[in-house]
C-alpha cells in the first residue's frame, strides 16, 4: 500500500498508550514509505500522527473543510486540500487512499469506521481496514459486533473485512498482505 487514510481523535484521550501507538504507527508508515491520508488537523492523535510522519521524512496529505481548518488545521503537511462539506472530505480521503486504518478517537471517528466498513460490505470498495485496538480501546465495540452478529442483524462475514490489532506494526503487515 502506498497511502492509508487513518482516522483518529482530534483529541489525544486519557490514555498515555494511544499517543505512544499513534506515534509508533506513524514511525512505521514513514518507515515503509507509505503516505498518510487524514483529516487535517494539528491537535490529538491526528496532529501526533501527522508531525511522527513528518518528523520521520515521510508525506503527509491532510483533507480538511475550511469551516474546520480556521479551528484545528495543520498548516506544515505535503499536500492539503480544502473541502466545503464533511461530504466531501471523507469521499477525497476515500479516493486518495489504498486503505484506511481507525485509531482511537470519538464520534467522528466511529462515523468514519462505520462508514468505510458499510462500504466494504456493500462492495463499494475492496480496500483494507484495519482497526488499532490500543490498550482495549475497541474491545468493547468488537464485543457489541459480535452481539449484533449473534442475534441476525450482521454476519460474520461483516467481521472479517476489517482486520484488528493492538500493534502498529502487526496490522500493516495483515494490511500489507491482504492488499497483495
């Protein structure tokens, strides 16, 4: 894969761990050559991610809407492109990207998930996803999965399309695979 769009929180959490893994992540895409596609922003998680990526001599492409870029915008990336709608931005993240990997993050985050999952499933896409579980972050979300599997509103097949790991490294490999 030559560019991943992750999705992460534009905050860092309570966690110590998620910066650590956000960071190491960013160390291993810049490692591999493999150019960041994410929201833009300079704070939390996404910010850690972008500056790891920079600081490592790797690209960063950040998409971001100008409403959000006044508020948190990265202002150092590669490449940045500026959208009028939130629409907008995921779809460009979307086609700029080979995979997309989910970090820990909030609501926009899960919408995120959410949303390149239901694709896959639709077959809107055949791209990887990978899912960062730090420290059990996702373990919960993976447990209701399992739940809505188990009483018919989902598949196991819908739990296979996205490929889970607690390490940075792990999970770009599994990704790096499927993507072969």
């Amino acid at each position: 894969m030559k560019s991943i769009c992750v999705f992460a929180g534009s905050n860092s959490g309570n966690n110590k761990q998620y910066e650590m893994a956000t960071a190491h992540l960013g160390e291993e895409m810049a490692r591999n050559g493999i150019n960041l596609v994410y929201g833009g922003a300079k704070s939390g998680l996404m910010g850690v991610l972008a500056n790891t990526i920079l600081k490592n001599g790797g690209t960063v492409t950040g998409v971001i809407t100008n409403l959000l870029y006044e508020i948190e915008g990265h202002s150092q990336l590669t490449k940045l492109y500026r959208t009028e709608t939130m629409h907008e931005r995921k779809y460009l993240m979307s086609q700029l990207a080979d995979g997309f990997i989910v970090l820990p993050g909030g609501l926009g985050t899960l919408e995120e998930l959410f949303e390149v999952w239901t694709a896959a499933k639709l077959q809107i896409h055949a791209k990887s996803i990978g899912l960062l579980n730090v420290d059990g972050f996702y373990t919960g979300l993976l447990d209701f999965i399992q739940s809505t599997i188990r009483e018919g509103f989902a598949t196991e097949n819908n739990q296979t399309l996205i490929s889970v790991s607690d390490n940075p490294a792990h999970l770009l490999g599994i990704m790096n695979t499927e993507a072969a």
